[in-house]
C-alpha cells in the first residue's frame, strides 16, 4: 500500500475543485481566502473574494480602509471580527514589512489575525513551509482514519493530531497536502455520513474497518438552541431609517441596526415604546407590524418582528441612508426587504 500522502495528492491532483484561490501564489490573496473561508461556506465566499480583492488587491490598500468601507467590502460574510484582525494584520504588514506579507514562520505569526490554522495555511500554500493546518475538516478526516475515540477538543487530541500530521507531511507540496485534506473532508469524508466508496484512502481507514464512521470524530454535544422574539420600529423618511450604531465592543460593532432591545433579547410589543425611552431617550408611538423575518445568531433562533411607529423625540437615535454603503446588519436589511420590498434601497 502506498503511503497516505501519496493516495491523498494523487486524488486531489485528479478531483480538486477549481476554486479561485487555488489559482494563485499571492500571499495575501490567500490569507484572504483564507480567512473568508473560516466559519462560511466556500459557495458563499467565491463572490465576496472577488469583490474584496478587486477593491483591496494589496495588504496597503486593505490598511487604508474605513470602517465602513471595511464592512460593505464583508458584507454576507458575517463574523466581521475577522475583517477587522485582517484589516490590523495588513496594517502591520504596512508599517512592518514594506507592505509585502513576510514569508518566514515566525513574521507570519506575529501578525495580528494570523493563527494556527491561517499560520499552516499561508506558510505552506503561499510560501511552501513545511507545516500543517488543522481545520474542522482535517480534524474529522485524521480523527475517522487514526480512529481517535476520545475528543478531539482535549489539549491530547489536538497535540496527537498536530503530530500525526506532521508526519504525513511531505516536503515538497506542505500546500497542496493541506488543501488536499481539507477538501477530502469537504467533498467525501464529509459530517454525518462520509462517501467511504470513494475515498482514496479507504484501505487503512480505521473508523471505517470498525464501524465507526457515523461516531466519530468525538465532540461536545451543541448548545441547545434558544428562541428570541425580537422587536424593532422601523420609521422611514426621505430615503433614511431610524438606526443606531453598534459600539466598540458589541457584536457587529460599527454596524447600524434598527432601533429595539437588541437581537438577542425578547420584547413583548407593549414594551417598546419603554425599551425605545429606556435605551436611546427617544419617544414614539409604536403601530403594528409591518415585516416578520428569521435570522440566526450563535444557537439563538431569533424572529424578528419591524413595528410601524409615529416619532416624537428621536432622542440619540440617527437616521441612516437607506442605501448600499450604510452597513446596516443583515437582519436590518431582511427587515428592509420584507417591509420595503428591497434590501439596499436607493434614496428617493
Ligand atoms: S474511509 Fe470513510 S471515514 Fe475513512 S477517511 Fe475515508 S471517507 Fe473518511
């Protein structure tokens, strides 16, 4: 039998995704893509990549960005603190580096935004460096093929993990053997039920010899979801909608929101107008509902209802353009669709 990392690049060579990221050698393309891909799906990353690269092709031009221009270039990724590490990681390349990422192990680590995973995935696909990047993918691949029974969250795990790898390593495509074990778990070692007949390291596979395929890898059970019935007024005038920005600190901070008691936390309708005085001073009488939407944060399944409402005293509230360049949260813009029948509707 041949060795696993030589079963493993002979498959990708032959069944690899044609991914834009995996067309280039430029290091900050692909610690770009790199970032993106944590936590989102590939599909949901290919469009936003091409955006974010077209108006940020160098760490330079990244550095320079605002805040806002920061959240627009995000926008549909989600988890915008990611945006921001890179935004500070490009900043150090600037002032550090002459703008160009560093290709030694230790200058990549030091980078603000640059862990474990990206720190194996940057040296070896950009660089060539010889180390591995354990991703939820690689973790399920090793864990079902090693037979590794006890959870993969433990320190042990995860250092017998990193050492198994290491081993697997081969000097000369570090790169290609980390993409290659991430896309073996994406496409056939996959969550739930894994493609065994198509796996081209079936042979020695221990979860598979011993009926373990569905039970591993080992993992704390999720939290168990909580419904929020969230409520928020939505007062429209001349192209703009009373909002409040998020700050530093909170979830979505620099993002604008509708005004209510926040998405996490329940509302009876009579309470409102209270919430509304309470949390920004403001004073109004609130109407029926215009638009319920769904929106998921974490393990909260949160129903979102948008109240008409007459304005007395806006109090710290602001109006916002409703337009494509205010970053309002995603669960403003499901508002704004339902209600207004747009998501990024341009002024009157
Ligand atoms: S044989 Fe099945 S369980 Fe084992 S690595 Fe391949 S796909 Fe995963």
């Amino acid at each position: 039998m041949q060795p696993f990392p030589t079963r493993l690049l002979r498959w990708y060579d032959g069944c690899r995704r044609d991914l834009p990221w995996r067309r280039t050698r430029d290091p900050w393309a692909i610690w770009v893509s790199e970032v993106m891909l944590q936590q989102t799906r590939v599909e949901a990353v290919r469009a936003p990549y091409e955006r974010f690269l077209a108006r940020f092709p160098t760490p330079a031009a990244f550095a320079a960005a605002s805040d806002d221009e920061l959240l627009a270039a995000w926008r549909g990724l989600g988890y915008y603190r990611r945006a921001r590490l890179l935004r500070d990681g490009a900043r150090q390349v600037v002032t550090a580096h002459g703008g160009a990422v560093p290709g030694q192990r230790d200058e990549l680590a030091e980078l603000p935004g640059i862990g474990a995973y990206t720190l194996g995935a940057v040296a070896s696909i950009a660089f060539g460096l010889p180390e591995v990047a354990i991703d939820g993918n690689v973790e399920r691949v090793v864990a079902r093929h090693r037979g590794l029974r006890e959870s993969v969250e433990t320190a042990a795990a995860r250092r017998l993990l990193r050492t198994i790898l290491e081993q697997w390593l081969p000097k000369k495509r570090p790169g290609d053997f980390n993409q290659a074990l991430m896309e073996l778990g994406a496409t056939v070692c996959k969550p739930g039920t894994p493609d065994c007949a198509n796996c081209p390291v079936a042979s020695d596979c221990v979860a598979r010899a011993e009926g373990l395929t569905t039970t591993l890898p080992v993992r704390k059970p999720p939290r168990a979801a909580v419904d929020v019935q969230a409520r928020v007024v939505l007062v429209v005038d001349r192209g703009r909608a009373l909002g409040h920005r998020l700050a530093a600190g909170e979830a979505n901070a620099g993002q604008v929101e509708l005004p209510g008691a926040g998405m996490l936390t329940s509302c009876e309708a009579a309470d409102l107008a209270n919430v509304l005085r309470e949390r920004f001073g403001a004073s109004a009488a609130v109407g029926p509902v215009l638009a319920t939407v769904r929106h998921a944060i974490t393990h909260h399944r949160i129903t979102l209802q948008a109240h008409a409402a007459t304005l007395r005293r806006p109090g710290s509230l602001q109006w916002f353009a409703l337009d494509a360049a205010t970053p309002w949260t995603t669960p403003s813009r499901k508002v704004f669709q339902g209600a207004l029948d747009t998501d990024a509707p341009r002024q009157a």
